[in-house]
C-alpha cells in the first residue's frame, strides 16, 4: 500500500508569540486553532514579532511551515513587497542628489580645483555611490532610483577624474 502524500493547505494567520531564546513560537489562524513554528521555517529577515500578519503552510502534524510575512492588498497591487515603507527611499534619492551635485561642480566649475574642493568633490561623490549601492545591496524601496544615483555618481567620478589628468 503507498502512501500518498497530503497535499499543502496555505493558511494565513498572525504572530501569538515567539521567542528568540528557544527558537520558536504560535501562530493562531483565521478559524483560531494555535500553530507552533520554528526559526527554520521563518522566511523572512526581520524577527518575527507578536501581531505580524502572515502566510503559511500547515504541516502533517499541524505546525506552520514556510512562513512569510503577510502581503496586504496595496502591496499586491503595487507588485512591491515593500509597500508604505517610503522611509527607505530617502538613501536612494540621496544618492541621485549627491550625483547631480557632483555632475554639476565637475561640468560647471570653470576655476581650477585646490586640494579641498578634489577631496570634498570625490566625498560627495562617495557618499552618492554608497547610498545608491547600500539601497540596491539591502533590497530597499527604490532600486532604480539607485541605480540612476550609481550611474550618475561615476560618471561625475570619471569626469573628475579625467579634467583633473588635464
């Protein structure tokens, strides 16, 4: 006689608790029965915490498995697992403004550069190119803004670099 395998049943739920010490916690579901769950089956790289809303699979033996931070409806609708989270923009608009900044001094500069305004030139245009690659590599709101302050921030690097070779 085979055994069949029981097929996944998606659930969504919210945090009873959890403990980081012992590595597990309570899920309660829609119809209210309780669910244990482990660190390993956490899918996300925030901590749980009381009151999240997630989604789940149940397992054979009624613990929740695969567990992933809910998404509401406006982050569906946007395709943005991010969503409302505009705070995390600001690193990626910072990065844009300091590329312009620097575009703008490298092209529009007509008198010759003394060793202050090299090193705060190529500060900013660090700053820039840190923002812009701290936002891509944290997976934060705004990655094509980034990328855009990347772009722009080398290519002002580059200028800088080639009209101080001149």
């Amino acid at each position: 006689m085979s055994k069949r395998k029981r097929e996944s049943i998606k659930m969504i739920g919210k945090v009873l608790g959890y403990s980081a010490q012992t590595g597990s916690g309570v899920i309660v579901d829609e119809q209210g029965q309780r669910h244990i769950f482990s660190t390993n089956d956490w899918m996300s790289s925030t901590p749980a915490k009381r009151g999240d809303a997630v989604d789940f699979i149940l397992g054979d033996e009624g613990a929740a498995l695969q567990i992933f931070p809910a998404v509401s409806q406006s982050q569906t609708a946007s395709g943005d697992s991010r969503a409302g989270k505009r705070s995390d923009l600001w690193l990626a608009a910072l990065s844009v403004v300091a590329g312009v900044i620097s575009l703008m001094i490298v092209l529009f500069d007509d008198e010759g550069w003394d060793r202050d305004t090299v090193a705060g030139f190529f500060m900013l245009v660090l700053i820039g190119l840190a923002a812009g690659i701290g936002t891509l590599s944290n997976g934060l709101l705004g990655r094509r803004v980034a990328i855009s302050g990347i772009v722009i921030n080398s290519l002002a690097g580059v200028i800088g670099l080639l009209s101080m070779l001149n």
